[in-house]
C-alpha cells in the first residue's frame, strides 16, 4: 500500500532508453536494480559528490547509464557475460556515452584492479555468493571519499525464507555471511537498508 502511494508521488522514469531498457529486461529476466534502487544509488553519488564510480556487474548497461544522466559521473563497468557486455555495448552507444562509461569485458575476480586508478564510489552488483570477494579486491581503489553500495542483500525477501533448494539455500546463506560481514567492518561506516533489493552503503572512517 504505502509503496503504491509512493510510487504515485514519485516521478516515473521518463528517460526513453531507461524506460525502453527497463522494459527489455523486464522481457529478458536481466535483472536491473530497481527504479528506488537507482534513484537511491544516485543520489548517495551526489550527496557524496563522487565523480569516478568503479561498477562490478553491468548487464545491459541500465545503471552505468543512468548513474551518468542523473549524475554526470564517469563509470568503469566490469561485466563477464558475452551476450550482456555486448547488449551494453550497443545501448551505451545509443545513448551517447561512450566517452563516459568504459565497460571492461572480464571477470572481475580476473581483472587486473591495479590499472584501473582510483574511485570514489563502488556499486557491487555481480554474482551474489561473491561480494566479500569482490569487496576485498575493490576496496583498495577507493578514494578517500570512500563509498561502496552493494545490491541484492535480501535477495527477493529469500534471506528469511525456508529454502529447498541445495544451491539456492547456499547462496542464500553467502548473502547473509556478506551481510554480517558488511555491517561489521570496522574501517567503515556500514548500513543495509530496505530499499529496492536490499542495499548497504559503506562509508571508509576517517
Ligand atoms: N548493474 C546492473 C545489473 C547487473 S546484473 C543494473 O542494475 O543495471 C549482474 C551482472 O553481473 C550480470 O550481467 C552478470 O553476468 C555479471 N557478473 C556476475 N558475476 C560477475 C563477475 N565475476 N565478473 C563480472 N561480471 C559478473
Ligand atoms: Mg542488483
């Protein structure tokens, strides 16, 4: 009810490309952050005025795009899938933005982090049993603005659901590990909030 009332006040995604690549993924099952999730995303950018903004996962490019509209950020965007970084390619294009996002083909477990410079801001959003991982290996880009958001954290409300399923139940519980992990690291300010999938925002202590 109250999320209907909200999404009544709130401004509808008007952007065509956004709104198209929304509905693209809608119809493919990629799944997109959400339309509060990104809204959220971008304004921690521009409340944290962060400018260089490091992306592990891009799918078809829905946030990179729209992190760089609403925020006139740069983004370097990680993505392994051949089909997704290909798809990313050709919206980037699209929209105009080639010299604004750089999409690495790779997996970013694989990626040569050192000669990728320095960010302000890192949204993890890839494969979701690897998040400390990809935490780990990031984290020593950050700027000294320091910001990383990570996606996904309950997972479809499946973090406090009963689950069959072997491999399901097991990523499920790599969620949680990361979750506990996240709120506890002591070099950051750290919380998870209820918004779109599940969102934490870390903040590097000074
Ligand atoms: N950030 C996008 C959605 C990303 S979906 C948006 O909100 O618009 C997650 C993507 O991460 C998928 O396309 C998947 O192929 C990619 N991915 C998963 N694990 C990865 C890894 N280890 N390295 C690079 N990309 C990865
Ligand atoms: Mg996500």
């Amino acid at each position: 009810m109250i999320n209907n009332y909200l999404s009544n006040k709130n401004k509808k995604e008007t952007n065509e490309l956004l709104v198209s690549l929304r509905r693209y993924a809608n119809d493919h099952k990629v799944p997109i952050i959400t339309y509060e999730g990104i809204n959220f995303l971008n304004q921690i950018i521009k409340l944290s005025n962060a400018s260089k903004v490091l992306e592990i996962g891009t799918a078809i490019g829905y946030s990179s795009i729209s992190m760089v509209k609403n925020t006139n950020c740069i983004v370097t965007s990680i993505e392994r899938d051949e089909t997704m970084y290909n798809e990313a390619i050709k919206n980037i294009k699209a929209a105009g933005l080639e010299d604004n996002i750089n999409v690495i083909f790779n997996d970013a477990l694989l990626v040569d982090e050192t000669q990728l410079g320095e960010f302000d801001l890192i949204f993890i959003d890839a494969a979701k049993a690897q998040s400390i991982k990809f935490f780990e290996k990031y984290e020593t880009l950050l700027s000294d603005k320091g910001v990383i958001v990570t996606d996904n954290l309950v997972f479809h409300g499946l973090v406090v659901a009963e689950i069959k399923d072997r491999n399901l139940k097991q990523l499920v519980r790599k969620i949680d590990t990361f979750n506990d992990y996240v709120v506890n690291r002591k070099e950051y300010d750290s919380f998870i909030y209820q918004i779109g999938d599940g969102m934490s925002v870390s903040i590097k202590r000074k």
